[in-house]
C-alpha cells in the first residue's frame, strides 16, 4: 500500500493445517528437473569423496616410505659410523 509516508506492509502470520499443506504438495507439480540434479548431486558426492579417498591413500604410502627410507637411512648411517670408525682405530 503506498501512502504519501512510503510503501506499507502488513505481514501476516498465518498457521496452515497439515492436511491442507499434504493437498497442496500433490497438485502443484515437482519441477522436471529436480531428480536429474538430485542425482547429480549424489554422483558428484561420490566421486569427491572416491577422490578424497584415493588421495589419503597415495599421502599415507608416500609418509609411510618417506619413514621407512628415514629409519633405513639411519640405520646404514649409524652402522657405517661403528664399522668404519672401529676399523680405523684398529
């Protein structure tokens, strides 16, 4: 309503009883498009998280030789230290 002070509204609350909402729900018509991006969403859901996965996957084998390669390295490193510093001083 637009009076000489500006637009005026009047909200209205109003409380809709189920039975009239469930009768609403089966006439209007779902849009044809809706199950196509339900579906979409779903497919692309998976393939994210089939991505995360295979991700974890490559990051866990790369610290897991990343450690193994350490602790060899060390090994070999500590050992040469003993066996090389023993034959010298003999």
């Amino acid at each position: 309503m637009n009076t000489n002070i500006g637009l005026m509204t009047f909200p209205i609350i109003v409380r809709i009883p189920q039975r009239v909402l469930a009768t609403c729900y089966q006439i209007i018509p779902r849009p044809v498009w809706e199950s196509r991006v339900y579906w979409l969403c779903i497919c692309a859901i998976v393939v994210i998280l089939l991505y995360i996965l295979t991700i974890a996957v490559y990051e866990a084998q790369r610290l897991f030789n990343d450690v193994i390669k350490r602790i060899f390295f060390y090994e070999n490193f500590y050992f040469r230290i003993l066996v090389f510093g023993k034959s010298r001083t003999t």
